[in-house]
C-alpha cells in the first residue's frame, strides 16, 4: 500500500482513482469500463482462490463499490450497498453526463439528499 495525497492510503482498489478514469467517457463507454472491471476484479482478485493480499486490501468491497455503480447506472436508483461518501463520488459522472446531454440536470438532486 502506498501513501498518497494528504496521508490518503492509495491501493489498486482506488475508487477515486477509476471514476476520475472514466468520468469523460459518454454514457456506454461509462457502463463498458464499470462492467470491465467488475469482470477483472471478480476474476482476479476472488477471495477464495484469488489474490489473498488484494482481498486485505479490500478488493471485495471494491467490487461491491463497482456493481453499485453499473446499478446506478442501469436503472438511475441509488444502490443500497454504497454508502453516502461512496454514493457521493458517482457526482461527477453525473455531472459529465449532464453536460453531454445523456441524463438530465435533474439526476444531480439524487446527491443533494
């Protein structure tokens, strides 16, 4: 595990890190890269015959974290599996998608709650 900005722990599991990735990408190539990694981190990182470290590190909730968000947007509802700092950072997905036109202005009041 590396140190990162302000004393943050960064790991491969970096949830900022990946929406910060993918935030520019339209509304498809969004869904395409949450699916991607959902696949490679299951795949990977299995917590029975996978990376034991990586699951120390917290690659399970990593996938959860991942399939709160292909949930999200999927069906527009917030997950119930994330919680409100997790929800939080879906904002600025939100926000890219906005401007380009694929959600409207109103799926940004979801985080005002």
């Amino acid at each position: 595990m590396r140190v990162g900005e302000a004393g943050t722990s960064v790991t491969r599991f970096g949830r900022p890190a990946f929406i910060k990735r993918i935030k520019n990408h339209d509304f498809m190539q969004m869904l395409e890269a949450v699916e991607q990694k959902i696949i490679e981190v299951d795949s990977r990182y299995h917590p029975v015959r996978g990376d034991p470290p990586a699951h120390a590190e917290g690659s399970g909730q990593y996938a959860a974290f991942l399939k709160g968000v292909a949930f999200y947007l999927k069906s527009g509802k917030r997950p119930a599996g994330l919680t409100g700092a997790e929800f939080q950072l879906l904002r600025p997905l939100v926000a890219s998608l906005v401007r380009r036109g694929q959600l409207r202005a109103e799926a940004l009041a979801a985080f005002d709650r």
